[in-house]
C-alpha cells in the first residue's frame, strides 16, 4: 500500500471508511430487495398498494438521508470526522434491527427514515478524512477503496437475502425463534454495523480539521453556501454532477420488478418461484457489481489521466448512451440480458467515487465536512423528484418515455455542471473559506 501513498495509520481509516461504506450501501438498498416480501407480510399477498407503498417508504428513507446530511455535515465541520463517521454507523446499524421487528406501514416508515438519517453520515465523514491525510496526488486512491468496497455492500444485501433460511436456521438454533428472509437481512445489517465500531480504536482526526479548530473562523455554517453566489454555483454544481447516478439507480434500477420488467415483456420464464421474488435484489445486485467495477476504472483513469472533470464527461456520455439503449433496445430479451444491461448501466453511473472527491476538494476545511456529506445526500435524495416527475410523466408519455425525458433532463444538468467546476486532482486541501 505503500506505492499508493498509503502509511499504517491512513490504511486503518481507509478500512474502517471502507467497511463502513459497505454496511452503509447495505443498508441503503436493502429495502429495496426485501420489499416486496416485507410488504406482502404486512399488506398480504399480491396487494394492490404493495408498489406505491415501496415508493413511499424508499422515499421517507431518502428524505431521513437529506435531514441527516445536513445534521451530520455541520457536526463534522464543528466537533470533528471521526465522531460523525462513528455516530452515524451506530445509528443505522440500530435502525436495521429495529426494523426487522416491524410489522405495521407507520413504525416501518419511522424506522427508514431514522436508517436514513445514520445513514447520511458515514460516507461524507470518511471521504473528508480521506481528502485531509493523504498525500494530495494519491487521495484518490483512498477514496477510490472506499467506494469501490463499499459498492460491493449492495451485492452482499442480495446474497443474505437469498441465503436467508440457511442464516435464519443458525439464529434459529440460537434465539429459538424462526425468522423471515426480509427479518434475517436487517438482522445481518445491524449486527455488522456494531461490530464495525469495535474497529474504531486506533482510528485518528483529521489533522488539518485539529489546526482549523484553534482558529477563529466560522466551521460549518450553512448560509456560507448560499449567501455569496460563486460559492452557492460550485456547491449547486457538484450536486447536479451526481444526480445521474441516482436517476438510474433509483428509476430504471429499483423499478425493475414493478415497472420496466413487465412493460420490456422481458422473458422470466428461466426464473423459479423464489427467482420471480428476487428479480429486483438480481437487477440492485449486477447494478451494484457495475458500480463497483465503474469506480474502480474511473478512479484509476482519473489517476492516470490526472484529472478528475474528463473522467465525469466521459462516463456521462457512457451514460446517456446506455440508457437509450436500456430504454428502447430491450423488448422482449431474456432476464439474464436484462441484468447484464443493468451491470453495464452500473459501470456507466460508476464515477460515484470521482463525484464525491470532487466535492470535498472545492471547499475549504471549515465547511468541507458540511459539503462532502450534504452533496452525496442531496443527490440520494434526488430520488424524491427524479420519480415524481417519472411518475408524473407516465400518464402522459409512457413508461419508456417518461424515463427519457427525465434521464435526459438530469444527463444533460450534470455536463453543465461538470463543465463548471475546476479541476481539484492536486489540489492543497489546506484553504479556508472566507
């Protein structure tokens, strides 16, 4: 790790950001692989608000990521990163227990939406550290292992929820009490989240945050970002970067088993009972290896190419080609094609990595906590009006054209936004904001 400008002592933060990454990426997709079955126990099989209940909740999750953004940003910016990237695993790992012990629409939106306040805090918390230890031309490295580990989070949550009678058998033998699959992958969840805490010993604060706090300046104050106009541009800018991302996670990828599976007639004849279960923890789960794959290369081009800007404007124009071809060139293929094209979709969304260490670099330490958590939250949350003007379109244009025109829109606002931004690859991260 050397080679990568990685020493003893940024190599266990990078762990503990990575892992914690992983169990965050868990816990954000998973209610999207269990949420039919989760559903059908609450509502009954086969219920008719079984998919608009699945929004509401996924959405009240996203809306608890955006409160938690800002609460957690601001608290890093004040009182430090690693409080932040601790709190908040305890947090969600808490939540996804609670969750596996909830059995009515209301306690399941409260729990989601206090998994998606913890949630918010872990990425931007570790991304942070990330920028302000390592040496200014590898941090990309260590932002690259954390994101590319933690993409893998999503794969496992699938996993889990397909070995869940074998995993449910060992709890079984252990509490005496039979579990669910849906019960047995919060379970997981949670319980890898505590244990992920007993590795924060050793872990060590930013030392530019440590200089920046003896000094008299304002630390995590919002209204910096939206009282001087250069500023609120940058900062409007590195979130319209990342909002692709989430429009084909959150539309074309999570929606595959209500909407686009059945409007493409793709061919599901190959799949068993419990394969036509799973067809949107399959569809998360080669998106996710896409992902991970996507920013592994993204990162590594950006190293190679030393800049982080032609990167993001190659992988949209990936992007949007991609998703043209989702949209239109899919009638009536087989499942398995299905899930390829939502793995080359993943590669495509895959500068997650870049997106976030961009964000961080444009800001000054004293805000750089509320920039790098708030940006990445606010782009999750996107998926609140990403699919309700997907929603809105469909009655008027269609399934397929709806998720056009909308793709279309949050494409082409990222190039202007990526256009805007400077190039930050070896920039000194050791500035304040005045």
């Amino acid at each position: 790790m050397r080679a990568l400008g990685i020493d003893r002592r940024s190599l266990l933060l990078i762990t503990v950001a990575a892992l914690g990454y992983f169990v965050d990426i868990y816990d954000l997709v998973l209610f999207n692989v269990v949420k039919r079955e989760s559903l059908e126990f609450i509502l009954g099989p086969g219920h008719p608000d079984i998919k608009d209940r699945g929004i509401d909740l996924f959405n009240i999750q996203m809306a608890g990521m955006l409160v938690g953004g800002i609460l957690w940003g601001i608290w890093g910016d004040k009182r430090g990163r690693i409080s932040v990237l601790f709190g908040s695993i305890l947090l969600y790992s808490a939540a996804n227990i609670a969750n596996a012990f909830t059995f009515d629409l209301t306690s399941y939106a409260i729990v989601r939406f206090m998994a998606g306040v913890g949630l918010a805090g872990e990425l931007g918390a570790g991304i942070t550290l990330i920028a302000e230890t390592m040496p200014r031309e590898k941090r990309g490295y260590g932002t690259m292992i954390v994101v590319v580990l933690g993409a893998l989070g999503a794969v496992f949550a699938d996993e889990v929820y397909a070995q869940g009678q074998r995993i449910g058998a060992v709890l079984t033998d252990i509490t005496g009490r039979a579990f669910m699959n849906w019960q047995i992958a919060y379970i997981v969840g949670g319980l890898m989240g505590l244990v992920l805490l007993v590795m924060r010993v050793g872990a060590f604060e930013s030392g530019l945050f440590g200089r920046m706090k003896e000094k008299d300046v304002r630390r995590g104050d919002l209204r910096m970002l939206f009282t001087d106009r250069a500023r609120f541009l940058k900062y409007l800018s590195c979130i319209l970067i990342g909002v692709p991302v989430w429009y084909v996670v959150g539309v074309l990828v999570n929606l595959s088993q209500d909407v686009f599976v059945p409007e493409f007639g793709i061919d599901t004849s190959a799949l068993d009972a419990d394969g036509l279960k799973r067809i949107n923890g399959m569809a998360i789960r080669y998106a996710y290896i896409g992902l991970s794959l996507g920013d592994l290369l993204s990162a590594l081009l950006s190293q190679l190419l030393r800049s982080r800007k032609k990167v993001i404007l190659g992988y949209l124009v990936a992007n949007l080609v991609l998703t043209v071809v989702f949209l239109f060139g899919l009638r009536g293929a087989s499942i398995a094609t299905y899930n390829w094209m939502c793995l080359l979709l993943g590669i495509a969304t895959g500068y997650w990595v870049l997106f976030v260490t961009v964000a961080s670099e444009q800001f000054g330490t004293n805000i750089r906590s509320t920039v790098a958590t708030t940006t990445p939250n606010i782009v999750r949350g996107s998926v609140l009006p990403v699919t309700t003007a997907f929603k809105a379109a469909v009655p008027a244009i269609g399934n397929v054209m709806g998720a056009l025109v909308v793709g279309v829109v949050c494409i082409g606002l990222a190039f202007w936004a990526a256009l805007r931004v400077r190039e930050t690859f070896s920039d000194d991260m050791d500035f304040i904001e005045g």
